[in-house]
C-alpha cells in the first residue's frame, strides 16, 4: 500500500511513510498503513459512536431527518474523500481527520460548548477536546495513540486556525461545505427558512438546492487546486461561501426559533457541573483516576460532561434534580 501511495499519489500528498509517527512507538501493522489504522480506530472508538446522540444545531428534534453530529461527521468524510481521490491525496488521512475532528463534541452541541468555556478554568474548546479524547480519554485512559497528521488535522480544522497538510485543509473545508448546506436543508425542514429565503447573490453563483451547491463547492475546489501545495477556490465562489455562512449565522445559527431551547440546556449541564465537582466521587473510576494523575477537579468533570450525549445528560439531571414518586418501603 505505501508502494502504491508512493507511485500514485500526488507529489504533494502526505505518504504514510512519511508520517511523524506517534508519541508512542508501535509495531507496523503488515496489511494498513498508519493513517488507514487512525481510521479504524476512530471508527470503534466509543466516542465516535455517543456523535449519534449529539446535538448538531436542532436540539433533541422530533423527527428523524434532522442531523445529528454524528451525520454531519459522515458528510464531511464523504466530501473530503471526494476531493482528496480528485486531487490524488492521501484518502486515508483525510478520512481519519474528518472522523475525529468533532469527537469533543459536547451535548446540545455550540450550546454545550459555550457553557462549559464559561465554567471551566482554562476554557473549553471542542477541537482541542477532541485531540484530547483521542490522546489523553479514550481506552481507559491510554487513548488511541494517533499518528501527528491525524491529530493536527483535528486540531486545526475550524476557521480561525490552518493544518499542516493539504488532507487537513481538505478537511477544514469540506467541514464547512457540509454543515452550511445540510443546516440549510434542516432549516427548510423546520420551517425557519425557506429555499427564496437566501439571497439571490449567493444562489446564482453556488446553485438553488442543497445538491447543486455541494456539487459547484466541491467541483470548485478540485478545478482551482491542482498542481498547487494549497487547497484552493476562486475568488467568486469562496466569497458566496463565505456570505452564505454569514446569512446562516444571522438566519439560523442565532435564530431565536432553532435556538430556544439552549439557554434551558446551557442551565442544565452547568448545574450537573456544579453538582459533579462536590460529588467527585460519582464520576466512574476512569476519571477518579485521573484525579490521582494530576488533573484537576474542573479538568475531569469538564472531560465528563463533555462526553455525555444529550439524552444521557437529560438522563442525569432529572436523577439529581427531578423529584420522584413517594414510595413505601
């Protein structure tokens, strides 16, 4: 396979040999190069299965079409390995980046994530949580022990930040091209907006349905970037990208209708903190553990909660703080 990757491959590709490897040294496996196990092992991680009951913007909806974070996860796979086969880069990386670059996810989603920035000294961010989870919670505490590509690709795939390899600006891009279109279809379904609703300047260029709009995004990038060490798109469309976010954060995102529900949920996960840091010891023994390594209280209870899925967080606050029926011994 690295023989393959070596003669097929772009020239700008990152080649599993060429891997800065992991912090812990292992034997090579004889039938998958590295970046293909980092896939593997996000795919059987348990954190990447809880993604199925994560908020992506739609708090708990009643209905079954909506994403979810777990669904996001799968379209932003799907759309960087598109570009990357095109483009002839390293598929593997790009589909372990985008696998696990929102395994820190927390429940309720953007909501979850603003609360516990607020509470927990040090702040909260979901991209370094999810390099943690992999390094620092899964498996008991040894974690997956992921090669350094995989692992910068999940810490710099938001905006404001830049990966060191092409897979992971791939990634970085196909993160937004999935949640800007897909949230708009989830918006038509619940009736926030509706298709006429965007401006016509961002529809005439990126197309007047969901399909369209990913087919131009993703066709963009591959036309603009090859025989370039850069992942590209033309001024004209990156622009309409980049507004139609700007209209679905002002329409969507901050929409009192979609978003009604957070300020209840951004209450309930801080009173589980609350209640977490002076019932230290109901935390499993994964975490107590960690306690005994140096980490602090806030540190480990934050890591807690973030794990949780939201029905599991709603679970918990009603056994704390829901009364229950009187019972006779």
């Amino acid at each position: 396979m690295e023989f393959l990757e070596r003669n097929y491959l772009s020239p700008f590709a990152t080649l599993s040999e060429n891997s800065r490897g992991r912090d812990r040294e292992e034997a090579q496996c004889d039938i998958r190069p590295v970046f293909q196990r980092d896939r593997d092992r996000i795919l059987h991680c348990k954190s990447f299965r809880r993604l199925k009951h994560k908020t992506q913007v739609f708090l708990t909806p009643r209905g079954d079409h909506y994403r979810t974070r777990l669904t996001h996860t799968l379209e932003v796979s799907q759309n960087a390995r598109t570009i990357a086969k095109a483009l002839r880069l390293n598929e593997d990386l790009v589909e372990a980046i985008a696998l696990g670059h929102d395994l820190g996810h927390t429940p309720f989603g953007h909501a979850g994530e603003r609360i516990l920035n607020e509470i927990c000294e040090g702040g909260f961010k979901h991209n370094e949580q999810s390099v943690r989870v992999v390094e620092r919670l899964e498996k008991d505490g040894r974690g997956l022990n992921l090669t350094w590509e995989v692992r910068d690709g999940m810490l710099n795939h938001q905006t404001r930040l830049m990966p060191s390899t092409l897979e992971g600006k791939i990634v970085r891009l196909s993160d937004k091209i999935a949640y800007i279109n897909h949230d708009i279809d989830d918006a038509i379904r619940a009736k926030i907006l509706s298709e006429e609703d965007i401006p016509s300047e961002y529809r005439e260029i990126l197309g007047t349905t969901t399909r369209k709009r990913l087919d131009t995004l993703i066709h963009n990038i591959i036309t603009n970037s090859p025989g370039k060490n850069d992942i590209c798109m033309s001024q004209e469309v990156e622009k309409a990208m980049k507004g139609l976010r700007k209209f679905m954060f002002e329409n969507v995102y901050l929409n009192p209708v979609a978003k009604y529900e957070e300020e209840r949920a951004e209450d309930l996960l801080s009173r589980l903190f609350s209640y977490y840091e002076k019932n230290i010891d109901e935390l499993p023994k994964m975490y107590l553990a960690m306690l005994d390594q140096g980490e602090t209280t806030e540190r480990v209870v934050c890591d807690y909660i973030a794990g949780m899925t939201d029905r599991y967080a709603i679970a918990k606050f009603e056994e704390f703080f829901m009364p229950k029926a009187w019972q006779v011994n």
